[in-house]
C-alpha cells in the first residue's frame, strides 16, 4: 500500500475547472454567428478536452504496456466503425427508388 500513487487534489480541481471552462467556451460558441467555423473550433475544444480527461482522470500518461495497447486497440476499433458508418452514409441514394 505505501506504493500505491495519489494524485494530487489541486491539481485534479485546476483539471476540472480547465474543462468546465472549455465546456463554457463550447456553449458561448454556439450562440457566435461565425458560420462554419463555429464548428470546427467546437470540435477542437471538444478534443482538447477529450485529452485532458483521458491523461488526469483516467491516468493514461502512465508507461504501462497494456494501458498503451488498449487504448491503441480502442482508437483503430472507433477508427474503423466511422469508416464503416460513413461508407454507409456516402454510398446511400435517397430518393432513388
């Protein structure tokens, strides 16, 4: 037990304030008429949190072997269920019947 790692309760807050204040930043975009762009800069945030979740709270900035296969595994399995959903999507022809 005396090895066993904690993390540090400041820097867990700082964590959860930087996402809560991306998610706010998300919300106050939504309502900026700045067309498209709008939705790519949603979706880099949207990233950006995605990653900062993924290293602080899930502890995946370890060296583990394992933790890297999986999350490795998990990613080319998303990877290839959107290509399949999006071959699906381009290849249908509405209105054709």
């Amino acid at each position: 037990m005396a090895n066993e790692k904690v993390d540090n309760p400041v820097a867990l807050v700082v964590t959860f304030f930087v996402v809560a204040a991306l998610s706010l930043l998300t919300i106050a975009l939504s309502f900026a008429n700045m067309g498209i762009i709008t939705l790519v800069f949603q979706l880099l945030i949207g990233t950006v949190q995605s990653v900062i979740m993924l290293r602080y709270f899930m502890h995946l900035d370890s060296n583990d072997t394992a933790t890297k296969l999986t999350v490795a595994a998990a990613t080319f399995w998303m990877f290839i269920l959107f290509t399949l959903v999006l071959t699906d999507y381009l290849t249908r022809h509405y209105g054709s019947y």
